[in-house]
C-alpha cells in the first residue's frame, strides 16, 4: 500500500516496520507526466537486480483513428538495416549488427566450454541481450509511428515531420523463415531479431496515436522495380543495391522494397482486399 505525491516525486510506503514517507521515485520526463495524469488502480513495487522499481497501472484514452489516411510509409524489414522506410529512413544498421556479432561469438565460445560458470554466464548474457533488442524496438518503432505522422510525446518525435496524416504498411511475417531463401549467416542474423516483437511494438504505438496500420505480403517487394513493377531476380545485382533492367531505375534495394510495400499497403487499405503479388519473370 503506497501513496503517490507527484509534484515531489515521492512516495510513502506501508511496510511491516511502518510507513517510510519521502522515498524519492524518478523516471523519463514523459514518464512521470503520464504517470501524473493517468495513474490508475494498483501499483507494484518489484526488487530485479537489486534495484527496487515502482509499476504503475496508466489507463490512456486511444487517439481516434484516422479513417482517410494520405497514403501509406511503408517499412522493409532486412539484413543489414532492421527496418527502412519509404521515406528514406534507415533505423539501426551496420553498428548495431557488429554487436549482435560479438553476441555470436561470445555465445558460441561459452557453449563450447559448456561448464557451469559458462551456462550461468551464457543465461545472464541471453537476458541482457533480449533487453537491448527489445529496447531497440521500442526506439525504432517510435520514430516510425512518428515518421507516419502519429502524435507522439514531443520527447518520441525524432525530427519534424509533422502530421503527414500517413497509415503504415508493414510486411506480413507469418511463414517468413519457411519462405526466406538465404545464405547461412543471413539466416542467423534474421532468425536472432524478434521482427515480430517490433511488429507488435508498431501496431500498439500506432493504434495509441491513431494511425492506421495494414500488413501485405511481402513477396519479391526487393525484386520488384518501384517504378515501372517489374519483377526479375536480376534485378538485385548485390544485396544492397536495387538495379532495374528494364528502365533502368537504381535505387538502395531496401528503399525500393519499402515504396512496393507502401503502395501495396494503399491497394489493401482502399480495396479491402489482400495485395496482388506480381508474377516472377527471369532474364537470361
């Protein structure tokens, strides 16, 4: 049983040895105003690390959703960049994939030894990373919401934007690993990123600033020409660059890829129906 005093930052706690009054709390600036205005019901105070965290219950009314939206940002999910945008927009690439490395590495030497210090050690270190996936996550799918035009805290805007009025096409995951042809390091760098937590992290931000979100298939999206819709294997010449040898129109692969996602994200979203996926044309 506690009791909140927000303008000090403080609580009193009842404790079997009394009630401790003037125990400081803190927390993000945007934090501790939604804390202010939207505390409701029970709280929980929890010891992880030795560290002691306050857990409070908010009840936030929903933005209303926005029915007509000016068209769709759509995200590409990949390799190298987790998630690029139609706007050009490259969250987290090369730096954040040498530290998933060093993850790989320091996993694979402590398997190795297999002794119990090491479990303990590889467990702690499985925990540590799954926390700064997920707090990347969180990051990145704040700027996207944001980027779309949903009406954040001031803290979650990156940059100025401003209300683009945009709903989010996103890539529909379900089977992505059965369908993904790819090469042995690639398959473990997809296969180690929670896509589908960053998915779910989207979608809730999104629904909370009442943008609209709609999930396309996602099928030969970097095969196919932004421009002219061409689709063709060749029309990846390396993994980052997008080459069409039809028009010739060249772009960064994984921009290309999100413009194909957006657009179908706009067939979906006016015709109710789910994306058209073109057909696959080889040129020798």
């Amino acid at each position: 049983m506690l009791s909140w005093q927000h303008q000090a930052h403080t609580v009193s706690i009842w404790n079997t040895s009394g009630r401790p009054k003037n125990v400081a709390f803190t927390g993000q600036a945007e934090q501790l105003e939604v804390l202010a205005a939207h505390r409701r019901g029970e709280s929980d105070l929890v010891c992880q690390g030795g560290k002691w965290f306050l857990i409070a219950t908010c009840d936030i009314d929903e933005a209303a959703p926005n029915t007509h939206p000016a068209g769709f940002l759509g995200v590409d999910l990949g390799i190298v960049n987790i998630a690029a945008t139609s706007d050009g927009e490259r969250h987290w690439g090369r730096r954040i994939n040498r530290k998933r490395e060093q993850d790989r590495k320091l996993r694979r030497k402590l398997q190795r030894k297999n002794t119990k210090s090491a479990k303990r050690r590889a467990k702690r270190h499985a925990g540590k990373e799954a926390r700064r996936a997920k707090d990347i996550n969180h990051k990145i799918s704040k700027r996207i919401v944001a980027e779309a035009g949903g009406h954040l805290p001031a803290r979650a805007q990156p940059r100025a934007w401003g209300s683009t009025g945009r709903g989010i096409a996103l890539e529909t995951l379900t089977g992505i690993r059965e369908r993904a042809r790819l090469r042995k390091p690639q398959r473990v760098k997809v296969h180690s990123w929670p896509f589908a937590q960053l998915g779910s992290f989207i979608a809730y931000k999104a629904k909370r600033a009442g943008v609209p979100v709609v999930h396309v298939d996602s099928a030969y999206t970097s095969q196919e020409c932004s421009k002219c819709h061409h689709a063709a294997r060749g029309n990846r010449p390396s993994q980052a660059v997008f080459s069409c040898r039809v028009c010739g129109f060249v772009d960064h692969a994984d921009h290309s890829a999100s413009h194909n996602i957006a657009r179908r994200g706009w067939y979906v979203w006016v015709c109710g129906a789910q994306s058209t996926v073109p057909e696959l044309t080889l040129i020798t």
